[in-house]
C-alpha cells in the first residue's frame, strides 16, 4: 500500500506568486493601454495613459538607438521595454507589501540569462560559427580561460548586481521596522505592539531603498544590455 502522506511536498518560493501578480498586472497594463490608443484621436495631442505611454515607448527608443544603432533598435526594442517595464515593477512591488522577484536570485539570473543568450547570438549572427569559437583562443590559446571567464562575466555581473542591491535594500528595511518597533515599545509600552515611529521614518528609507535604488538599478540594468549587445553588432554606415 502506498502511503501518500510520506511523499515530501515541494515548496513554492514566495517570489513565484510574486511573479505571476507582476505579469498579470503588466499584461492587464498593455491591455488597458492598447484600447486606449485606439480610442485615441491622432490628430490631437496625446493625454494621460496614452501620453505616458507614448513617453515611455520613446524614451525606450532612444535608449536603445543610441546604443545599438537604428536598424537594431526595431528588432531589440520590444525586448528592452518589456524587461524595463517588468523590473520596475518588480522593484517597487515591496511598496505594497508584496515579496519582491528580483530579491530572488533566481529571477534575477533569469533576466540575465536572457540578455547573456542575446549576447551571444548577436556574436555568431555578426561574425559566423568560426569567430564565434575562435574568440576564446584570441590573441594566444593560453588565453583560453580568460576569454571564457570574460564572456561569462556580464551574465555574473548583470544578475548579482540586480540581485544584491534589491536584497540589501529588503534587509535593510527589515532591520529598520524591527529598530523603530522595538523602540516605540520601550517609549509608550502600554499600546502594545504598535510601530508609530515606523510609519514616520520608514517612508524616508522606502523612497531610497525601494523608489530611488528600484529606478536605478532598472535603468543600469536596461543600459548594459543595450550596451553589451550593440558592441557585437555590426558598425552602421
């Protein structure tokens, strides 16, 4: 007989959930947006969400132009944009109370793992299957473990740096309410548990941590990706 209550249950990691909210809420977005800009009159100036998309699409646009070139930035683009779009949103969820997903390294390396990937097919469609190994044996086969240590480099870089300052911020705002509660219980014990010194500090250190660190890291993020792939590219005339 077989006993199922012995079968180990696998846990979920709280990021999963986390990053289902985030993936429905931004495909939701896009849906509202989309009807939206359809509604929209063209021949009259853009207004609320259909103006900030409109910032938004053209700010992506330029970014990646700029780094990637003109002809690139119409097949990279939508990838550019949506990765920017989930990050931010991934990064200030910790405003809402939600488990953040890029204070999961998983997440994080998954992200990279992507652009690493686009990294090296922007490589072998740019110079062929032959450069593309030979590389690692340039300027002399000695150099062998240096290439490929240097090609890894930017998938170690991208998700550790995403990864690490997310996760300290988290920390940090978690040493903090534990701080401010533990000291407004020793200033007014008779309310109990009571966090009031939280609720005035906290938001001071939620706009650094979460806000400021959240868009900083987005856009360092979205940066080296357009950067790293547009060097493989090659120069437009």
């Amino acid at each position: 007989m077989i006993h199922f209550l012995s079968v180990p249950v696998v846990g979920v990691q709280v990021e999963v959930f986390s990053v289902l909210l985030v993936s429905a809420l931004i495909m939701m977005a896009l849906l509202y947006v989309n009807a939206q800009i359809k509604k929209a009159d063209p021949y009259k100036k853009p207004s609320g969400v259909v103006l900030l998309a409109t910032i938004y699409v053209e700010f992506i646009w330029n970014l990646t132009k700029d780094n990637m070139g003109k002809k690139a930035a119409k097949q990279y683009a939508p990838y550019v944009g949506m990765l920017a779009m989930f990050m931010l949103i991934s990064n200030l969820s910790g405003l809402f109370g939600l488990s953040q997903p890029t204070a999961n390294y998983s997440v994080t390396l998954t992200l990279a793992l992507i652009t690493f990937f686009l990294i090296q097919y922007t490589v072998y469609r740019t110079n062929g299957l032959k450069q593309f190994f030979h590389r690692f044996f340039e300027p002399h086969p000695l150099f062998f473990i240096m290439n490929v240590f240097g090609v890894i480099a930017p998938l170690i870089s991208l998700s550790l740096r995403l990864f690490g300052n997310i996760t300290s911020g988290t920390i940090m705002m978690g040493l903090l309410y534990s701080f401010t509660g533990f000291i407004s219980e020793l200033i007014i014990p008779f309310i109990g548990k009571f966090d009031f010194l939280g609720v005035v500090i906290a938001p001071i250190f939620h706009a650094y941590f979460d806000v400021f660190a959240g868009l900083i890291q987005t856009y360092i993020f979205i940066m080296l990706t357009t950067i790293l792939i547009g060097v493989e590219l090659p120069k437009e005339e």
